[in-house]
C-alpha cells in the first residue's frame, strides 16, 4: 500500500502545489481543510481516491487527530495575516502548529515538514514575525525532526503579491507602495513544494530559509513587474509614518465594524514588517542543500501576468504585427 500524506492548509496557494507532486510521486493525499467542499479540485491531482479533501480545523484537537491518524508524513501548510480573531496570529502560527506537532508525535508520524517564512525570528518588530517564530520553536520542541521551510514571498499564478499589484495597476498612473527600498528574494511557489515534498520523503530535517536567484528592492520588482504587463506607472514611496496613520485608520475601521469590514489594504503589522528586507540569511541552509536550482521570477511571471496587459492574451499579436511591413 502506498504511504499516506497529510497536509494541512493543502488547498492553499502553497498547499496545493504540494499535494499534486505527493500524489505524482505516488502517495495517498489527505488534504486537511476547514471546508472541503471547496478544495474539491484537489481531487483530479491524482487517480480516483488517491486525493481526498477532509474536514479539519487545527484550533480542535479532535480534528487535527482524526486528520493525521494513520499519516506516514505530515506538511503544514496553513498561514494566515489576521492579527487577531479566532485565527489569529498565536492561534494559527504558534497554538495551531503545535497541536498538529505534538499529535503527530503522538500518532507516530515518521516525518514533518512545516511552512514557515522567512523573517521568522522572535525578536522581530512585527507580531506576524513572532509567532512564525514561536511556531517554529512549539514544533521543534514537539517534532525535533521536523523540517522548517522559511520562504521569502512566493510568486506563482495564483499569488498574492504580483497579481495583486498588477490589477491595482490598471486604477491610474500611480501605483503606491509601503517600503519601496525594502529587499525582497521572491522564490516560485514550485521550488517550495518541491522542497517540501523532498522533507517528507528524504531530506535531512532543520531549518531551510528558502529565497530566489532575484534579489530585488519592493520598487525594483514592481517596475519587473509593470515591464511584463506593459504597463507604464509612477511607483510611488508611502513613508513608513503616513503608511502607519493609514494602517491605523484601516485597522480600526476593521475593529469597529466587528470584522465584517475587513482591512484588505494595509495592516500596521504589515507596515512593521516591510521595515526589515526579507531575504536569505548568510550561511543559512537553503534550496542548494536540497539539490534544488531555484526558478526566477523573468522565467514565470509572464505565463500568468499577461491578463494584465492592456491587450491582455493579444497584447503579443499586436506587437508582432508593428513589426511587419507595410505593403
């Protein structure tokens, strides 16, 4: 019988990436999620059966066990940027990832990877920092064989970050920005998966800080980034003190109305976060201990930015036809 995986948060932008290659390399997938009539399209990653969506929220310890029973590997996948709520930063980061450590302890799970970010480090000026921090260590100190993947932000077609600066950059000529000096080494969300599923199959356990062959200020990859959509913008600096009154005004606003209108813009942890470059330590373990030639961003974002263009999937044609001569 083929061995068993579970991954929590495996419908996920990372998540997913990370079930299809467990289930190419032959395993049964467990997908852990809080509604898996939703992470239905996981199914079709492998043979009928092999890719199963399960019910599972990792604040419940019934679940997380019931979810991990029988598993030969763990992966933990799930993240969030909700400071505070029921999936909060200590529930999900610190409390959530402990549980599930603990339990597959517990259950005698024979190995565990979890996902982490890089920046994790409990003396971090951000809250989000800390508690990837304090979740690395509940971990370790449950799990010590686990492996901790630190990635830096994760590009990929359905991320988070490029797309969601590309559509704001159809709104105007001005595309604004927190921390456009901050450094950034943008890693694709395929060489993450793959070095996860490498942690649950063979790689030596330990913390692996995971970051791209680019390493770029925040203004620098948004002017990559306007380049592939074809899209001309001023890249506009928000100082770190106007970023917090904005931050603070969005936050509030959020508080006030009990969560129903939700900060979407710009958090004051985020503004925290943006002060500190995000980048691979010197002399840190990272994707060449694991055999793993990192993919860069030039090689990527086009296959998925160009519904940004202006011309969107025709934008190529139109170029191509500048340069035919006119009869």
């Amino acid at each position: 019988m083929s061995k068993l995986v579970t991954i929590y948060g495996g419908s996920g932008f990372v998540g997913r990436y990370i079930a299809r290659r467990m289930a190419k390399d032959g395993w049964r997938v467990r997908v852990a999620v809080r509604r898996p009539n939703d992470a239905i399209f996981v199914r079709p990653y492998g043979v009928p059966g092999q890719v199963e969506p399960v019910l599972c929220n990792i604040r419940d310890d019934a679940s997380v066990r019931a979810a991990l029973r029988g598993a030969d590997a763990v992966i933990n996948c799930v993240g969030t940027f909700d400071r505070g709520g029921r999936n909060s930063f200590d529930a999900v980061h610190r409390d959530g990832a402990e549980r599930i450590a603990k339990m597959a302890t517990a259950e005698g799970v024979a190995r565990m990877v979890h996902i982490s970010a890089l920046g994790a480090d409990a003396a971090s000026p951000s809250l989000y920092g800390q508690s990837k921090a304090e979740g690395e260590a509940a971990v370790l100190a449950a799990f010590p064989g686990a492996m901790i993947l630190r990635p830096s932000i994760i590009f990929g077609s359905e991320d988070g970050f490029f797309n969601r600066f590309a559509a704001m950059s159809r709104l105007g000529p001005i595309l604004p920005v927190v921390g456009a000096a901050t450094r950034f080494q943008p890693v694709f969300v395929e060489d993450v998966a793959q070095a996860a599923v490498l942690g649950a199959e063979s790689a030596a356990p330990g913390v692996y800080e995971l970051g791209g062959p680019d390493v770029a200020s925040f203004r620098d990859l948004m002017q990559q980034m306007l380049a592939v959509i074809r899209r001309r913008r001023i890249v506009l600096n928000i100082p770190f003190f106007a970023a917090r009154i904005m931050a603070f005004g969005f936050d509030m606003l959020q508080a006030v109305t009990l969560g129903l209108v939700k900060n979407g813009m710009i958090t004051r942890d985020q503004v925290t976060s943006l002060t500190v470059d995000n980048v691979v330590s010197s002399g840190a373990k990272g994707f060449a201990d694991l055999g793993i030639t990192p993919t860069s961003m030039s090689s990527v974002l086009p296959e998925y930015l160009w519904r940004y263009r202006p011309s969107g999937q025709y934008t190529a044609i139109k170029e191509s036809a500048k340069n035919l001569k006119k009869v």
